[in-house]
C-alpha cells in the first residue's frame, strides 16, 4: 500500500512538472525503481503510465498542425519503427544489464533536461531567421530513427533531442515544433507500449494509478503554473534527477 502511495504522488508531480517546465519522467522511474519494480518493467510502466499526457498534449496542439504534413507522416512512420526497435532492444536486455545502464541513462537524460531551457531560448531567438541551416528529410529521418529508437528504449530526453533536430526543418514556430515533438513522442511511445504488452512487461496497477496521478497534475499544473515560476520547478527536477543519478552510481558501487 504505501508503494502505491508514493507512486501516486510521484505520478502527480510528474504530471504537475510536466505541465509547468517537462521532465517528469524523471520523478516518476526512479518512483518505481525505489518501490520494487524491476528496471526494465519500472522503464515499460514509466513509459506507459505518462503516455497519456503525451495523447492530451497532442490533443492541445491540434490546431498546430497545419504545415509540413508530408514530413510529419514520413517522421511519424520514422518514429513507429524507432520505437519497435527500440522496445526490441530493451525486451531484449536482461534485467542486471538494464539496471546497470540505468545511472548512465539518467545522467543522459538529467543532462538534457539541464539544456531544454538554453536550446528553447536559442530556438525562439532563430526561429524567424531565413538563414538558419535547413537539413533535407534524407538526413533528419535517420536522425529522427535513432532518437527514436533511444526513445523506445529509454526515453529521457528524446524530446529535447527532437526539438533540435525539428528545428532544421524550417517549421519556424516554437509552438508548432513542441507540437511535432510531442506527436512523434506520442508515435514513439504507443509503439513501444503494444511491444511491452506483448512482451508482458507492464504492471498495470501501477500504471493506472500512475496515470491517474499524472492526469490529475497536468491539469493542476495550468493553476500552479501562474502561481511558481518555471524556474524553481526546473530547479527542483534538477536536483531529484541529480540526486537519483548519484544513488544509482552510489548503488552500482556497493554492489561491484
């Protein structure tokens, strides 16, 4: 009972976080984690658990898209096959070789949390600028593949990846990219979560009550988010994911 208990909390605020500045999966695994459940099962209920934040925000966004389509259904077909890739790897790792990758892949992702605000400022700053760099899709879509595949495995930080690569698109909207990001995300997620259903890898008492946490502060964070600046929420994620990264470097120390 009391596991359940942090779980929900932990999904709460990862829903409240996810609203006000991201990062919220960066609460919410190591939640699992340090309530018992396995690595690679703790990944897949992660995954699943905040996926329907991912679908609401996608839902928000619906007006954003209305450019680019064309490449937006090569990156979503991209995205679907990086993420059966990805959800393929990790069904295909075992759980001591899971969990000994994990300290790495938060310190990734803490990393690239600690970057979204600098690259989001630089995006807005360049996002009207006719001489920014274009890529062509030949070379976005293998990038878009990869981080796709990363996201399938892992996730953390797929999104601040996402947005950069967007960026060379030429989209030229801040709002627009963090629509395509969050679709592809949705993309990514949903075919990494039927290959974690089929591979009997999620928990679903924990995932729905997770889910219900994370519901319930997404949509506190639209009050809390006029009420704390952005920046002590990103201050405080920085110091959990930081804090949870040292543990597990710490715990795969003790246990060599």
């Amino acid at each position: 009972m009391n596991s359940i208990i942090l779980l929900f909390a932990a999904s709460l605020i990862a829903g409240i976080v996810n609203g006000v500045a991201g990062g919220g999966g960066l609460i919410a695994f190591p939640a699992l984690l340090i309530a018992g459940v396995p690595a690679i099962n703790a990944n897949a209920t992660n995954a699943t658990a905040l996926w329907f934040g991912t679908v609401a925000s996608t839902i928000a966004y619906r007006q954003e898209f209305s450019s680019q389509r064309q490449s937006l259904l090569l990156l979503s077909c991209v995205s679907v096959i990086g993420g059966i890739i990805g959800s393929y790897l990790l069904l295909h790792t075992s759980q001591s070789k899971f969990s000994g990758l994990i300290p790495y892949l938060m310190l990734i992702a803490t990393v690239l949390f600690i970057i979204n605000q600098p690259l989001i400022k630089w995006l807005n700053k360049h996002s009207q600028n006719s001489e920014l760099i274009r890529l062509p899709l030949i070379v976005i879509l293998p990038l878009q593949l990869i981080i796709s595949t990363y996201g399938g495995y892992f996730g953390g930080g797929s999104g601040i990846l996402m947005l950069a690569i967007l960026n060379f698109i030429g989209i030229g909207n801040i709002h627009t990219l963090n629509a395509y990001k969050t679709w592809l995300a949705t993309c990514i997620n949903a075919a990494a979560i039927i290959h974690f259903t089929f591979g009997n890898k999620i928990i679903w008492l924990e995932a729905i009550v997770m889910a219900s946490g994370a519901i319930i502060g997404a949509y506190s964070s639209a009050y809390l988010a006029r009420k704390l600046h952005t920046l002590w929420i990103r201050s405080f994620i920085i110091g959990i994911s930081s804090s949870m990264t040292c543990y597990f470097f710490l715990r795969q120390i003790n246990q060599i």
